[in-house]
C-alpha cells in the first residue's frame, strides 16, 4: 500500500462531479468516452467472475463495490478509489492506476514519490494483465503507468531500459481489442512525438517505427472522437510542441486554450483543465 502522506488532497471540489446512485450509469457513456471502461454492473461482473472463479463469488457485491470506486475517483477522492480498487484484485486495478497515476501526475511534487508511485502501478498493471488479459483497458493502464514511469526517469533512461517497446506492445494490443479508444490514441500519438524529438526522425523510424506522420494522426484520431476532452487537446498541444517547436507554437496554444475552457466532467479533466489554463495564463 502505497504512504498515505502522499494523498494530497483533491483541490477542486464541485458537486457536478458526485454520481451518487443511478447518476453514475447514466453519465458513464460521456465519463468513459475517452477510456471505453466498461460499466461494472453484475452482468458485466458475473461474466468475469465466471471465467476466472478465483477473482471472488458475489458478483452484485463486488459490482457494488467497483461502482464505488468509481464514483470516488470521478469526486477526486483519488486515496479511496486506489485503495477499494486494490482490495478488488484484478478487477479493480483500471480504477486502482487510473486514480493513483492522475493523482500522481497533478498532485505529487516529490519526483522521487511520483516515481515510486509509477513503479507501484506498472507491477500492479502487469500482474492485471496476467489475470485479466481479456480486457482491454489492463493493457492500456500498463501502457499508461511505464509511459509516466518513462517521463518520470526521462525518456533516454527509458529508452535505455527498454520502456518503449513495452507501451508500444501494450498500446498496440489496446487498440486492436478497441480501436476507438481515444486515451490509447492520444498516448500512441505522443509515443511517437516524444521518440521522433528524442532522438531523431531517421533513428526513431528505423528503431521504433516512430514516426512525425503517424504521432499526429493518432491524436487528431482521439480529438474527433473525444472533442470535448481536455486532455486530448492538451497532448495534441504537448505533441505538435515535441514535434515542431515553436513552429507550430499558434497551434500549441490553441490546443491548450481549448483545453483550459472545457467544461469538466469529473475531477480529472477538472485538473486537466488547470494545468491548461496554467499554461496560457
């Protein structure tokens, strides 16, 4: 378990982002726009639980409680939604390293912690997707926990230990089980702009198959599906920045603009959102 005296707390209260009772099923399609995250009903529960009996026996109960945790990661009670997801197993470790990894990415300044943080979620994703390889979004978690681990260590470290090919499978495997899941898009997007500005178009071609062409296909692929996400305006902006400099700095802004004046579902893109109006301001 992660020390509690890393869990700053969520500074952006609203009570547009409780989903108390039946709100959550209902604004699930627009909260998990980006993700394709399942709705945890007892069906959805019973199915997995069916196929892998070790994972528990009461399925409404533990529909119950994944409901939960999700509804205290989309108030940005980030500590409980972690921890209800890490009591689930398997099954609730989406939850687990979504709100652990956000946390850690907006509300963490130590580098060290936020490093140890990522290392934490990168276990916790391999051994989901050990257990649970039938869904789609273990792989894109693994994905999104080594590629924070990348930039938390900086990306020639990473290159040097291998992380990239490990998104890249992971990333990869994600889109061919959802191609239209535009959190895994975006990250495809930036894989190849942060490569490409690393270390080079030529070399990030012919040892990565990175490429400037492609980085900016697969975020403008995630906008069209999620226009009205901070985050993949944010990442467009963060990927034209990698690849263009301030060539493209207009561009850039704009990006960031559209971001900063997003209405926010929930507590992360309320945080996605700041970091945004930060950048312009």
């Amino acid at each position: 378990m992660m020390a509690k005296k890393n869990w700053k707390v969520f500074p952006h209260k609203n009570k547009a982002f409780d989903y108390a009772g039946d709100k959550l099923a209902k604004a699930w399609p627009k909260l998990h726009a980006g993700d394709l995250e399942p709705y945890p009903d007892v069906k959805h529960v019973a199915a997995l639980l069916k196929a892998h009996p070790k994972l528990g026996k009461d399925a409404t109960v533990i529909a119950n409680q994944l409901q939960d945790a999700w509804r205290d990661f989309h108030r940005g009670d980030f500590q409980q939604a972690y921890e209800s997801g890490i009591a689930l197993k398997a099954l609730g470790a989406s939850v687990a390293i979504k709100a652990a990894g956000i946390h850690a990415s907006y509300l963490v300044d130590d580098e060290d912690a936020k490093t140890n943080r990522y290392e934490d979620l990168v276990r916790l994703a391999d051994e989901a997707v050990s257990i649970l390889p039938e869904l789609a979004n273990n792989h894109y978690r693994r994905a999104f926990a080594i590629g924070r681990l990348s930039q938390s260590i900086s990306i020639a470290k990473a290159l040097a230990q291998g992380l990239a090919g490990k998104v890249r499978e992971s990333l990869d495997t994600t889109l061919k089980m959802a191609p239209k899941h535009a959190e895994a898009l975006t990250a495809m997007g930036l894989y190849h702009a942060e490569i490409v500005n690393k270390v080079g178009g030529m070399l990030a071609k012919l040892t990565y198959g990175a490429n400037a062409a492609d980085s900016e296909k697969h975020l403008k692929a995630a906008l069209k599906l999620t226009p009205q996400s901070p985050i993949a305006w944010i990442e467009y902006g963060n990927g034209l920045l990698l690849l263009h400099g301030d060539k493209r700095e207009d561009d850039v802004a704009e990006a960031y603009d559209k971001a900063a004046n997003s209405k926010p579902l929930d507590a992360m893109e309320a945080l996605d959102a700041n970091w945004a109006r930060e950048q312009i301001e």
